[in-house]
C-alpha cells in the first residue's frame, strides 16, 4: 500500500523533502499558510525591481554531491547561471584589495600591500583557495554508506590534517588580528566576516577551499531564490505532490508520543503515516508541543546560539547601470556615521547587475548591509 506524508511548510525544506517522498512512492501533501512557495528563499518586487536578499549563489551548481542533489530536485534544469571572478572588493583609502578567485592574483596583491606580512599571506592563500572540507561531503545516510565511501572521504581529508592540528581552535578574526598591517587585518576578516553579515567567532578552518567551493564552483542563478524554489515546486507537482496554500496548521495529533496528523486552523484534522515539520522550530518545539520533547541539547540552541548579530537591510532602486563595477563593495568611510547609537566606519553594498531579470534596464537593484555593534 503507498505510504503518506504530511510535510508542514512549503519553503524549500520542505519542498526538497515533498520530492523525495514522491521518488520513493510516497504521497506526500503540504500545507503552507502563505500563498506561494519558498519560505524564507523568496523575494519581493517594487516599482519593477526584485528585492532577493535569500540564494547570492547555490552551491554545488558546476559539480558534486551536492549538485546531484539540485539536478534530482529540479533546479538546474533550464536555470542559467552567473559564475563570478571576484569575491568582493575591499577599499580603504590609496589601499585596495580586489579578491578574485586566481590564487596567484590575491597572493601577489596582498605581498603589495604589506611585505612584512609574507608569510601569513602565504598560510592564508593556501587555506582560502587550497582543498577543502566541502571536497569530502556526501549526501549518502550512514546507512547507505559502504567501505568505498569511506575510503572517499578519508582521501578527501588527508589533505587537510596538518591545518587541523595548527589551526583547528583558531578563528578567522584571532588569525587576522595577527597581521601586521592594518588593513589585511581588516580585509582578511572581510573575506568571510564582513560588516555587513558578521560572523566574528567563524573558524579559520571554514575557510579551507572557500574559493573553489563557494566562489568558483558557486553560480548565482539568474532569476534569483524564485527561480530557483519555483523550478523545485514543479518538480513536486510533477513526483504527484500536492501543496496547499493559505492553509495554517494549528496543532499536531500526537498519540503514544508519536505524530499522526494535524489539526488545522479550521478545525478539520488530517491524518498520515509520517509527519514532517519543515517550518519554524521554536513554533512547533515550545508553542504546539510546549517543550515536552526536548533536551538540554536542543535547549541550549534556543537559548545560548546567536545564528547572526541583529541586520539592517536597505534595498534602493539605482537610475545607474553598475554592471561595469564589481557585484560587492566594501569601504572604508571618511568619516564614520552613526545610526541607532552605534558608530560605522566600513560599509558593505552589493548590487545585481548582472542579472538582466532584477532590475528595469539600465538601473540596478543595490542592497545595503549594516551589522549592529560589529567590532
């Protein structure tokens, strides 16, 4: 007899899982109380400009485990990808850092603009565009893993052994903080730990191959999130999915500590052999089940992790084409503003240009970033 899931959220956990369930003869349903797909990869449009601040790129869109995965769920077909040369553009004055994804090119500007610093310049290269952990991933559950597998990922580790043992405690900020010159000591932060998007306390080792894996291997699909979530939500209907929209669940059916179904807004209850929560964690952990099914682990996560300091996030619609200047800008200002009490002195704007769907022609869609008491 085929088997039946509810999944609650049609964002694109749950979508992703929806399609899985069609590939192995599931019939899955999904209730999702907005009235369109994507969740939190969505954006919005104004006065002809698309506002995307969710998928800046998809990773695994050239190559991997994780690109079988999109092609599985429907996303590549059709999509049409931009693969950007640079990683961003860091100023300050006469001093400039253009970060493009050649290896020799970020070496030999930083050597530039700081000699002394040579062989930190050098540890950072290898790191930022040698092999990294990304190289070893799999999409494979333990129990679908064989020896071969193993094997795979142990030769893709290898090659990151010694920079465990010297860097493995180390965050990109402390590792920074050691540069003589003033603004590697900023720039090399930036590479990751921007003031726009702040991650003071990102290990060094997330760095490893963060140029093949998160620049180089990572397109940004034109169309942006939607693009993207839309072609995913198609693949659903076609698997036999079906998503039902404006439709809130307002508890689950728990019996002998298992969940049997929901119960919606209207009061009508839905019942299946499997249910899956893709939506908001907090709602389901402590409002609907009120906290009877956690423990201290899942408590801490609540109530200890920061995922990201508190944003401001400014979108403007540009009379300017800036498709000739580099996507993502961060700069040093003359004199440091203040807002909301705290005080700014670099600023991060990225903008898309490239992406002929996000903007009417000859304007462009920017984005600005600030980060509340970025350090």
């Amino acid at each position: 007899m085929e088997k039946s899931i509810i999944i609650v959220g049609a964002g694109i956990a749950g979508l992703s899982t929806g399609c899985y369930a069609g590939m192995n003869g599931y019939k899955s349903t999904i209730f999702e109380m907005h009235d369109k797909p994507g969740g939190l990869c969505t954006a919005w449009k104004r006065k002809g400009y698309t506002w995307d601040i969710s998928m800046h790129m998809l990773y695994g869109s050239k190559g991997g485990a994780f690109h079988s995965m999109w092609r599985e769920l429907g996303a590549l077909q059709g999509t049409q990808f931009v693969y950007h040369d640079r990683i961003t553009y860091i100023e300050s004055g006469e001093k400039k850092l253009d970060v493009r994804v050649e290896p020799g090119v970020l070496e030999k500007q930083m050597l530039a603009l700081s000699p002394a610093d040579a062989g930190l310049v050098r540890e950072f290269v290898n790191i930022y565009c040698g092999p990294g952990m990304m190289g070893a991933a799999s999409l494979k559950p333990s129990e679908l893993s064989g020896p071969l597998d193993g094997l795979r990922m142990m030769f893709a580790i290898l090659p990151l052994t010694g920079k465990f043992r010297k860097y493995g405690r180390l965050t990109v900020k402390e590792f920074a903080a050691r540069f003589q010159n003033p603004f590697l000591r900023s720039a090399v932060r930036f590479m990751i730990d921007s003031p726009g998007w702040p991650m003071v306390d990102y290990p060094l080792l997330g760095l490893s191959g963060f140029l093949r894996a998160s620049v180089a291997g990572a397109g940004v699909p034109i169309g942006g999130s939607q693009q993207v979530i839309y072609k995913i939500a198609e693949r659903y209907g076609i698997l036999g999915g079906e998503v039902r929209y404006r439709t809130r669940v307002k508890e689950l059916v728990i019996e002998n500590n298992r969940a049997v179904g929901v119960r919606l807004e209207d009061g009508s209850e839905q019942r299946a052999d499997l249910v899956v929560w893709a939506a908001d964690g907090h709602t389901v952990i402590f409002d609907i089940l009120g906290g009877r099914y956690i423990n201290d682990d899942i408590r801490a996560m609540y109530e200890k992790w920061i995922p990201v300091k508190p944003l401001i996030h400014v979108c403007i619609g540009l009379n300017r084409d800036m498709s000739k200047i580099p996507n993502r800008i961060i700069f040093e200002i003359e004199k440091p503003i203040s807002i909301a009490g705290e005080e700014y002195k670099w600023l991060c704007f990225l903008h898309h240009s490239f992406d002929p769907t996000m903007a009417p022609a000859g304007k462009s869609a920017v984005e600005v970033w600030f980060a509340t008491k970025y350090d």
